[in-house]
C-alpha cells in the first residue's frame, strides 16, 4: 500500500488478546486517526481484548464485531485480528450503536440515522461521497427489519454490511463500540469521502428448475419444518441425493438453496440441520415461498472479475471493504483455495470478515461477497 494511503491496514495471527491488540495497534496507528474499525475471533478473550485496546486507542473511536474468519494483509485467516484505521484525509466520519434490536421499530431507526447524518453534515466538504457500513449482531434474527428501515432513512447513502460471527458456534456474536463488545445490538458508520467509490455484491450460483416449496415454517426464528409437505431435512437432502444424517455445513455451502425475485437469484442459506427435522437459515424465511436448489460457478473467477470491474470504474482500490459469507468460507476451504483467493485478497487492500449474512442496500442476503472499495485517488485520475 502506498505510503500517503490514508488508510493503515493490519493483521494479527497472535492467539493471546492482549498481544494481538497490541500488534494490531502496532499495525494502524497514524498521525490524525478518525476512526478504527476490526474484525476479531470470538475464541479470544473479548473482555482483555476491549481493555487493551481502549487502553492503546484512547480516545479515537473505534467498531469492530466477532467474526467467522477475518480478512486482512495475512491474507484470508481464522483465531485472528483484521482491521484499518482511518485518517482525517479519508474523510468525516460518523458512528452510533443500535442497541436493543428485539424491540426495535422502525421510528428509532430513522431518528438514529438522523442524528448521525447531522454529525456528518457539519463536515462534510462539498464533492464528497458516501457511504454506510453496518455490523449487526448476527444472531439478533432482526437484519431484515434493521435493514431496510435504516436504508430508508439513509436515503442515497448506499448501506453494505455483515453479521456478526462466532466462529460457527451460534452462541454469542458481539459488535463492538464506545469501548465495549455488545450483543442485540448494531453499529453503523457513515463516511464522507472525497475518494471513490463503489458498493457492490457478488456470487456465483445459478439456480436449478427443481421447486422446493416452503409448506411451513417458524418465519420469526428461520426455521422450515416442511418442505413441499414433506420433513425439511428430509426433502433438501433427498434433492441432493444424500441422507439426513449425512447433511453437513459444506452440503449448505456447496448446494444452497434460493428464491428468484425479478429475474435474480437470491441465496437464502441453511445455517444447519436440526434433530428434529427441520432447518434453520440465517435470514427471513415463510410459508409459500419457492425455493430452487443452487449450484455453483468457479468461485474463485467471479471474485477475479468483481474485483477487475472495481479496478476499472476506480483504479487500484485503497481499501476494500469486504463482508464474506461463511459458507463462502467453508467452500473456498473445501476447495483449497483459502491461500489463492487470500492473495486475491491482499493484491486489492481487503479488509473484511466471514458473516453470518450480508447486508446490500435494504435487503438481508446470504452467501455472497458485498463490500465497499475505496480508490486512491479522486474520480477520473486513477490509472
């Protein structure tokens, strides 16, 4: 990265809390930080972690949430600590914390996006492009109402995010911010840049004509109990030929199923198969909707591609954003290409996790890589 980057990228493999904040610090510090952002292993030591890093950034803000796997300049990693900081030339800066997501409404939404769209507008220079980047508590089972509330309220800011992880537990996953890691809660960053930029999503599956019909459901908690009348478990595994009691996170991965809207395949990922039956997914679900069973392109060509438009609408990105979906994670995994698409990674400034969902202006998705690229030079002078 060049040296006059406004932006410090690092990556910590330390396994001690303390140590890996320390070497993280070490990594992003820079005269006229405004803002800090990390993505961090629930195996740490949350609380050591919170306390050594409040102690070494003091006073400049910082977000973060649990992950799924971290992306950062050790490439695409796991039991890690990823981030950048942010200086004032970046940008203004602006961030709040959403808390209580299981009571939460749409009118406190727009009077949070509000408050901090006034913060932004008392700095925001003329020219400037922006932006919104959510951390949501990935298993809060409320992106979707968070969501689209906040892009209405958000107006032209496009919003790009991930859920938080924890390491596939499905316990406990946290967003950090005003120096504590928080559940049932979201954290949203707006930025004001003069540099440009470009949200975008990607995936690469395709969908079969096989009709798998939701015939019921518990929509509030995700869970399919039937599938075209018959047990869930027992229909998905039957389409991909396999048994129940076989059906693993890489079948989820390797074969998701989705639902066509438009004329777009939408992925609408299973998190995992339940004793009972039934599945459970990681976003909105109901009776009637008609799912199709997906099938993978080279995951590895669409994410070369995705970032080769980015390069020619901005040149080479300065930072890139990145919210991974972990079944992505468990594929490239599968596959052995962790090491190559890291590269990939690496070569275009990524800094990023592996979620529990993604967020792509007002909808919830599943199994697809969104993120944010920032180039390195204003509009219409990069190479």
């Amino acid at each position: 990265m060049a040296t006059d980057s406004p932006f410090r990228i690092t990556h910590s493999c330390a396994t001690d809390a303390r140590q890996a904040a320390r070497e993280f610090h070490a990594g992003v510090e820079q005269p006229d930080m405004s803002m800090v952002i990390f993505f961090c292993s629930s195996d740490y030591d949350l609380e050591a972690l919170a306390d050594e890093l409040n102690q070494l950034f003091g006073s400049v803000p910082l977000i973060g949430c649990t992950t799924a796997g971290e992306i950062g300049s050790a490439g695409y990693r796991a039991q890690s600590l990823s981030g950048v900081s942010f200086a004032s030339a970046a940008g203004t800066v602006a961030a709040g914390c959403l808390p209580d997501l299981k009571n939460f409404e749409i009118a406190q939404g727009q009077v949070f996006v509000q408050g901090l769209l006034q913060q932004l507008d008392k700095h925001v220079s003329k020219g400037n492009r922006a932006f919104a980047l959510l951390l949501i508590d990935g298993l809060s089972v409320r992106e979707e109402p968070v969501v689209r509330a906040l892009q209405a309220a958000l107006g032209s800011i496009h919003l790009c995010g991930g859920s938080a992880g924890d390491d596939l537990k499905f316990a406990n996953t946290k967003v950090f911010h005003d120096g504590a890691f928080r559940d049932n809660s979201a954290v949203l960053l707006l930025v004001s840049t003069p540099l440009p930029i470009r949200i975008f999503k990607t995936q690469h599956f395709t969908s079969e004509n096989e009709r798998l019909v939701v015939t019921e459901a518990d929509a509030a908690r995700r869970i399919v109990k039937e599938i075209n009348g018959l047990p869930a478990a027992e229909e998905y595994a039957r389409v991909l030929g396999v048994t129940v009691e076989s059906l693993t996170p890489d079948h989820f991965a390797a074969t998701p199923v989705v639902v066509v809207l438009d004329g777009t395949d939408y992925v609408r990922a299973i998190q995992k198969a339940n004793p009972d039956g039934t599945l459970t997914f990681y976003c909105a679900i109901e009776e009637g909707l008609v799912l199709r069973v997906a099938r993978g392109g080279d995951i590895y060509a669409n994410l070369e591609q995705t970032f080769d438009n980015l390069r020619e609408e901005i040149g080479q990105p300065a930072l890139t954003l990145g919210c991974d979906c972990i079944l992505r994670n468990l594929e490239i995994t599968q596959k052995q290409l962790k090491g190559k698409i890291g590269d990939l990674f690496q070569r275009n400034n990524t800094v990023g996790f592996s979620t529990y969902g993604e967020q792509f202006g007002g909808v919830h998705v599943n199994q697809t890589f969104t993120g944010i690229a920032i180039g390195s030079a204003p509009e219409g002078k990069h190479d």
